[in-house]
C-alpha cells in the first residue's frame, strides 16, 4: 500500500513537471475514447435501425384481376410452405382500396379514381429476414404464381425491401471503416503523447534513478511511478470522454429521439454503463502500452 502512494505521489508530480505535454497526452486521449464512445453509440443505434427495418422487410405478390381463386388459394399454400415463411395473408382489391384511403392525406385522390385500379395481392411476413432473397426468388420461378401474377413478367408483380436493407448495410459499413480508421490514427497519437511525457519524466528524475539503483530498489519499484502516471493520463482522459458521452446521452439523445420519433433509436441505461467501462479499460491500456514503450526505450533497468 505504501509503495502504491509512492507511486501515485509521483506521479502527480511528473504531472507538474511537464504539464503541457500531459494535458496535450490526457485531451489527445480523452478525444480518442470520445470518439470510440461515440462510435459505439452510433454502432448500437445503426443496429437498433437496421433490425427494426429487417423487421419490416416483407413481400407484396401482386394477383391480377382476372386470376382464379383456386389458383390464388394454391399459390398461398406453396408460398407457406417455403422456408423463412412465417405467415401469408390475402388482401383483396377492395381492401386494398380501402387501405390505400386509410392512408392516404388526400381522400379526394381516392374518389377522383373512377374506380379500383389498385390489384389484389398475397402479403408474405419473415421469419428470416435475410431469407429475403431467396424467398422472393422461389416465388418469382414458381409456375403458379406466373399463372395469377398482375404482371407478365413475374418479377415485376413483386415488391420487397431488400435493397433498401442492402443499402443501408452499405452505408453503415462505409461509417464504421471511416470511423475504424480515425480511432486507429488517434489511438497511435494518444500512444505518442504519452510516449513523448512519461520520455520527459525518466529525464526529469534520471538523478533520482540513479541514486535508487545505487541503493538497490527493485526495477519494479523504478518503474511503478512511470506507469501510474500512464494509468492517470488514461483514467482522466476516460473519465471525460464518459462525462460527455453522459452529457450527450442527457441532453441531446432525448431530443434526438422526439425529433426521430418514427425510429428506434433509444439505448438503456445499463449499455451505457457497459461502454464507459469499455472506455475506461481501453483508457488503461492505451496509458499502460505507452508507458511501457517509453521506459523499454528510455528507461534502461
């Protein structure tokens, strides 16, 4: 215990030794695991959207108008029976129509139609949204379906979200690699930083070294105070990107969330809990890794 406030009394005074090199190694690391934090953040609201979307994701086959309805009924038993189906339901013309009044802003639009232009189609819900593709394909080369299909081309009476889920995959992907790489380049800054400080400490103290190898202290005990003061760089610059993340998480997610109402954006508590201690163990590593380096380098015992 006594060694352990030795180390801590030094230091806080390698602190005051070299104090514009420590708040430039404590910001350089606080805005490292700033972004980290952010980035997890984003990456848990991105997944939050896309599941919600995936949930979505369905399959509208058109009928035509002039199809049988042994034919309709036949299809839906083949379209049941395929994997990644959870449930298929019919939806006529005439409910159609009304759901097409239901929502639209204009129920004039629907009025001035002159009749019912819009066909009836069989709605298929996903056990597996992945399945998507393959599903829409089986029912796509499927005779049966070409037989009461609106259109002559059977893929053009069908109506799914797949490209839309694609799309956003692509995005979300491009984001997290732009992403990966900037906490990669402030991660190696943050490694400089302390590096270049905990090289000034060794300098500043090389008497006092050289006294305690003369008294024959152990390398341990040598180097304890250069990794303690690693560990504070990290601990204060992860104390703050939380402190923020904590602000934003109080402040501007909740007015994120009423302005974006319509999507799935809010996280609980607990994952936030979770992410300041993701941010605070990789804080100590990145201190620890740092001064590590600088006393293999500069710090011969």
């Amino acid at each position: 215990m006594s060694s352990f406030v030795y180390f801590f009394k030094q230091s806080l005074q390698g602190f005051a030794r070299n104090l514009s090199t420590t708040l430039g190694s404590i910001i350089t690391i606080f805005l490292s695991l700033f972004i980290i934090g952010v980035f997890l953040v984003g990456a848990l609201v991105v997944d939050n959207i896309v599941k919600s979307v995936e949930n979505e994701v369905s399959i509208t086959a058109y009928i035509a108008d002039d199809a049988r309805q042994s034919d309709i009924d036949a299809t839906e038993e083949y379209i049941q029976g395929l994997e990644g189906v959870s449930s298929v339901t019919f939806t006529t013309k005439e409910e159609a129509l009304e759901n097409f009044r239901n929502m639209s802003s204009n129920a004039a639009i629907v009025d001035e139609l002159g009749g019912n232009p819009l066909p009836a189609s069989i709605n298929v819900e996903l056990s597996d949204p992945q399945l998507v593709q393959q599903v829409a394909n089986e029912i796509e080369s499927s005779e049966l379906f070409a037989k009461i299909a609106d259109e002559e081309n059977p893929a053009d009476s069908l109506k799914y979200g797949q490209r839309t889920v694609e799309r956003l995959f692509s995005v979300t992907n491009y984001i997290r690699y732009v992403g990966l790489a900037l906490i990669i380049l402030l991660v190696f800054i943050s490694l400089v930083f302390i590096n270049n400080t905990i090289r000034l400490a060794i300098m500043a103290r090389r008497k006092e070294i050289a006294i305690m190898r003369l008294v024959g202290a152990s390398n341990g005990f040598i180097r304890g105070p250069f990794l303690m003061e690693g560990a504070l760089h990290a601990v204060i610059g992860a104390l703050l990107a939380a402190g923020c993340i904590e602000l934003l998480r109080q402040f501007a997610l909740p007015r994120l969330q009423q302005s974006l109402a319509f999507l799935p954006i809010s996280i609980d508590g607990s994952t936030f809990l979770l992410i300041y201690l993701v941010l605070l163990v990789a804080g100590l590593i990145i201190g620890l890794i740092g001064s590590a380096f600088a006393m293999r380098r500069y710090l011969k015992v």
